[in-house]
C-alpha cells in the first residue's frame, strides 16, 4: 500500500463518520462536509491503487 490509497481510506471512513454524524444531529453542514471528504478519499484512495497497478505492471 502507498501513501495515496492509506490516507484516501482514511479520509473515506472520517468522512464518512462525519456525514453519519451530521445525519443523527440533524446538522446539514457538518454532513455536507463529512460527504465531501468521503468523496476525496475515495478519489485518492482510486488515485493510490491506479499508481500501485501501474507500478506493477512495469516490473519486468
């Protein structure tokens, strides 16, 4: 695992944890914002796995 896909997982579950958060106190903000940073997390958690294949594929 490289530094992309460990801190894009890690954002996904804080995010997510925010936005469940913000659903069970009825805060729209704070769920917004769990939302968003989900949504980054999973983008570079996918940005970390493209360059773990890419690396692997170039092995000889």
């Amino acid at each position: 695992m490289n530094k992309d896909q460990t801190q894009g997982r890690v954002k996904e579950v804080k995010g997510k944890v925010k936005e469940v958060v913000g659903k069970i106190t009825g805060d729209k903000t704070l769920e917004k914002k769990g939302t968003v940073e989900h949504a980054k997390g999973v983008i570079q958690a996918g940005y970390g796995d493209l360059k773990e294949d890419l690396k692997k594929s170039t092995k000889p």
